[in-house]
C-alpha cells in the first residue's frame, strides 16, 4: 500500500497514509471547485500524483504537465511485505523512473542498477513490473487487464469516474469495462475478453462485407451462384483454347500460304466469272439456232413482184444471184452458230476443268493453314488463353472471399455461442464468491440507506452484464453511494485474499450530491473496512461539506492526514499557485519580446 506522497516541490504537503482511513482535508474560503483546471488546493492533484508514480500519461495530465511542474519530481512510498521502498517520476523525464532496488528483489524486470540502492526502470518495464507484482494473473496473458487498467478503479480521477460503478473515465469503451470488472470481481475474464475479441472480429467483418455488398450492388455485381455459373463457362473455353494451342503448328511459309490462297481465289472467281458469261451466251445461241428459218430460193422474187417488179431476162439472172446470195447467208449463219457453240462449250468445260483443280489446290492450302499459323497467331492464341485463366482465378478467388466471409461469419458465430455457453456454466460454479461480493455490496448499502442492495451478474449478448438495484433510485447522491460500495466491495475482497494494491482512494467528487449523513456513514463504513482487512482508504473532503454532528464518534482529526487552505499559496499541496497555461504563453511570449 502506499505510506507517502511527497515532491521536490519545497513546500509540497508530504502526505503520510497508514492502514484505514485517511483524510485529505480542504479548508476553503472561497466557492471554488477543484476541476482539471489549476485553481482547486490540490485534493484531485494529490490523486493525480499517485497516478503518475504509478505510470500514468504524463502528456494526458492538464495539471501536472503545467510548465511551470517541469523538472519536478514526485514520489510515493509503497510499503511490500516488511519492507518499504520509495518510487520517484520526474516531470522532465517522464520516462524514466527510479525505485528502491529492494522492491525489484525476486522479480525480473528490466532495469538499470544506480548508486545507493536504486534502480532505473523504463516506465513501460515500470508498469509491467507493477501488474506483475500485484496482478501476477493478468500478466500472465497478453489478454488481460494492466496494472494502469485497474488503478483507474482504485483511485478514480475526475467526475465522470463517479458516474457509475464499471466506468473509470469518460468514453471508456464497453470491452475496457467489462473487461476491468470481470476481473475485480473475480469472474471468468479471459473467457469475457475471447468473446469480445470475437465480437470485435466479427463486427468488422460484417463492416467489410457490408461495404463489399454496397459497392458490388452500385456495379449490379453477380451472385455466388451466378459466379460459379460463369467459372464453369469460362473453364469450357479454356479447355477449348488449350487444345487449339496444344495442337497449334507454326509454319514459317504462312504468310506465302496466305498469298498463295488469295491467288487462288482470284483465278477461281475469274473463271467462274467468265464461265458465267459465257453460259449465258451459249444459251442465247442456242436459243438463235431454233428461230433461225429455213432458206427459200424464190422468196426474194415474190417480194419482188408482190410490190410489182417487171423483170427482164437480165434482171432475172440477177435476181438468181440474189436468190444464191440469200441461201449463203442462212448457210454460213447456221454454221457459225453450231461452231460457237461448239467453243462456248470447250472453254467452258476447260475452265471447269481449272476450277476443279484450282479449287482442289486451294482445300489442300486450307488445309495446311488449318492445321498450323504463324508465330502471331499463336501468341494471340496463348494471350486469349492467359485472359481466359486469369479471369478464372480472379472468379475463384473472388468466389472464395465471399463464401470465406460467411465461414468466418458462421465460426464466430458459434464461438460466441459457445463461449456464452462457457460463462454461463462457470458464473454457476463461482456462485460461492459471487455470493461473497453480493453479500457486501447488500450489507454495504443497508449501512447507508436501511435497505440492502442488489448487485447481480448474468451473461448476456456480449458477456457479463454486471447491474445495481437499489432503493431510492433517483435520490441525491445514491448513484454515487453505488460506485462507492461498488469500489469498497471490490477493496475488501482483495484484501480479504491478501492480494492486489491494497488501496483505495475517492474524491470530494464522490460526495458533492451526497446527504451529509450518508457521507458520514460511508466514512465510518469505509474506515472500519480497512482497518479490519488491512488496506488504506485515502478520502478527500472539503471541510464546508463536512457532516460534523454525524462525524462525532468517528473522531476525523485523528484521521486528517494533511489539511489544504486558499488563504495562502504555501496552503496548497504544491506549495505554489499555477497560473492558467493560456496566460503562462502570453507571460513567455512577453518575455521573449523584451
């Protein structure tokens, strides 16, 4: 526990603790508070620097990282078994703390060996040694709560650690406070942290896949079904590309082939063009040679005379050459049809005979090319088959993170189930010690109100679920009586066991809505409960808030340890009176103007 607090400060208020209770007593002329602000007398000061010799965020105190603190250094004595070593912090060098070695004896933490018995630690070996040493359980697993974790119960800081029992500072989160409370309660805490991991995973699982779902609904994105669908479509047409690559002949004559083809199809074309042409002058001829007449020899003199010609026997000698004339003409038409017919049909039949064999030319180069192609070819061939795999690995792997997310989602889910299941199983089996702390808490608030309360455990949704039934709810202060019954229950079962930092310490904050006779009560209550099991209490209380007629047999002036005034600056417990920081930079600035 701790037996001093003390600075370097010349005119700090050393403060000496001893077993039960201890008074810090504010004696105030003035209606001031004491805030996070610097113009209190130093009841949540001397708090804070029990803190700070016990590890704490130096750049998170307001008050004693003022610039007018820096270089200071605070100690606290700790009494361990017989022996008492002292612990020292420096405000300039925060990091580093300086203890007795005699209270590192028999562990092993990491330190520096200094003249005159000392020792220097790091303050994260600091903190270490400090869970180690009262909390060996909790240090034991990289899942349990710190020493830090579990001071901010014993010595709560601010008024938003008053506001109920499982809160030590405002915005703690819900996981910190289960955690911290299973703990000094004394239930299944590693069981509790394995369920909130659990549902921390799963939360930010389910984020993921939300936002997954989002963004693949705003691209109208397949489902798992539609995508193994696809998968299937696409290995078809890889197995296909593969075996058109596989048997995939390169010729370096490709190119000439090609040439070679289209020739071919040009000399084709033109044959059948002019075969074409020529088919349908055949039929005309053909057609001619059945209108052609036959010749008559006297048909020229009957026009003659039918348009009334008189003939001599000259004239008609010349009309026999006529007649002669006209025959030959018929001859000589008729011949030459039958021998245009005649060539039509030998081109005809000679360029069929070219076609066929330009056209049996051809399938054989078909052929070749079929069965082969260039190096481009194939090289396009094999990029179609690579985009064809990748687009099936990207469908597999794609397949596989969601169906990956429902298995995580599906395990979590049953370990939560199972780990519920574990902490209802063994909150039975600790039904004895439950009881214990049930036990004090009732009798603690029957002290203070007539009628016992109720502090229940049960394991719900997300683990324990610590709750305080009480009479009187609503009245002034009651709230506050549970978080003092609450922190003495705890107090007293540890120290029942002998184990932990037996100390506790409360502040004027706790009191400030409270009925002068329950202040008084919880005083007494609080004073006999150390005394009785062997820790130290610290109360600080401002001496206007006093319940001095209830206060008669509990005898405060033995109890005051140190007493506070603001009639002096010498009468605070630093000794000296911090300006505001705003106007502690302006009186800088000023100076460096000068």
């Amino acid at each position: 526990m701790i037996r001093k607090v003390y600075s370097s400060l010349p005119k700090f208020k050393t403060v000496a603790l001893s077993n039960g209770a201890n008074v810090v007593l504010a004696d105030k002329t003035k209606d001031s508070q004491e805030t996070d602000s610097t113009n209190g007398l130093g009841k949540s000061t001397l708090l804070r620097v029990i803190h700070f010799c016990l590890g704490s965020d130096l750049s998170r105190d307001r008050v004693l990282n003022h610039p007018d603190l820096k270089d200071v250094t605070f100690g606290i004595e700790l009494e361990i078994g017989n022996s008492v070593a002292r612990v020292e912090r420096n405000t300039g060098n925060p990091e580093s703390i300086i203890v007795d070695q005699v209270l590192l004896d028999g562990s092993n933490a990491e330190s520096e060996s200094l003249a005159n018995g000392k020792s220097k630690l790091t303050l994260a070996a600091w903190k270490a040694f400090l869970t180690q040493k009262f909390y060996d359980e909790a240090a034991t697993s990289l899942d349990g709560p710190s020493f830090r974790d579990l001071a901010a119960y014993l010595v709560r800081v601010g008024k938003d650690a008053y506001s109920e029992p499982q809160q030590s500072f405002k915005g703690q989160p819900g996981a910190s406070k289960k955690l911290c409370a299973s703990f000094l309660v004394g239930l299944n805490w590693k069981r509790q942290h394995s369920l909130q991991q659990s549902f921390n995973i799963r939360d930010q699982l389910r984020q993921a896949s939300g936002a997954l779902k989002k963004l693949d609904n705003a691209e109208g994105s397949q489902s798992v079904g539609e995508l193994e669908a696809e998968r299937v479509t696409v290995e078809l047409e890889i197995r296909k590309k593969k075996e058109e690559v596989e048997s995939f002949n390169v010729r370096e004559d490709y190119r000439d082939l090609e040439l070679k083809l289209g020739a071919l199809d040009r000399e084709i074309h033109g044959l059948l063009n002019d075969n074409h042409t020529d088919e349908r002058l055949k039929d005309f001829y053909k057609q001619s040679s059945k209108e052609l007449p036959e010749a008559k020899d006297g048909r020229p003199i009957e026009i003659l005379r039918e348009a009334g010609a008189v003939f001599s026997v000259d004239g008609l000698k010349s009309l026999e050459d006529v007649v002669s004339f006209h025959r030959d003409i018929y001859k000589n038409r008729r011949e030459f049809l039958i021998t245009e017919l005649s060539r039509l049909e030998e081109e005809i039949s000679t360029r069929g005979t070219k076609i066929g064999r330009f056209s049996d030319e051809k399938s054989e180069v078909l052929q070749v090319l079929k069965s082969s192609g260039a190096i481009d070819s194939l090289i396009a061939l094999q990029r179609t088959y690579t985009d064809l795999v990748a687009k099936r690995e990207g469908l597999v792997t794609l397949i596989e993170e969601r169906r990956k997310r429902e298995r995580q989602d599906d395990e979590l889910t049953e370990r939560i189930d199972r780990d519920r299941t574990v902490l209802r199983a063994d909150l039975e089996e600790r039904q004895a010690s439950l009881d214990e702390a049930r036990a004090l808490f009732a009798e603690y608030m029957k002290i203070l109100y007539g009628k016992p309360g109720r502090f229940s455990v049960d394991v719900g949704t997300e683990g324990y679920q610590l709750s305080f039934v009480y009479d009187r709810q609503g009245s002034d202060g009651v709230e506050q009586m549970v978080v003092f019954c609450f922190d003495l229950m705890i107090a007293t079962m540890w120290a029942k066991k002998k184990r932990g930092f037996l100390f506790l310490a409360h502040d004027s904050t706790l009191f400030a809505d409270v009925d002068p006779r329950q202040v008084s009560t919880a005083l007494k209550l609080a004073s006999e409960e150390a005394e009785k099991y062997g820790f130290s209490y610290l109360c600080c209380l401002n001496s206007g808030s006093l319940p001095r007629a209830q206060l008669e047999e509990f005898n405060l002036q033995a109890k005051i340890r140190v007493r506070l005034t603001d009639k002096t600056t010498e009468g605070r417990l630093l000794g000296i009176l911090l300006p505001p920081v705003e106007k502690q930079k302006k009186k800088t600035r000023s100076k460096k103007q000068r």
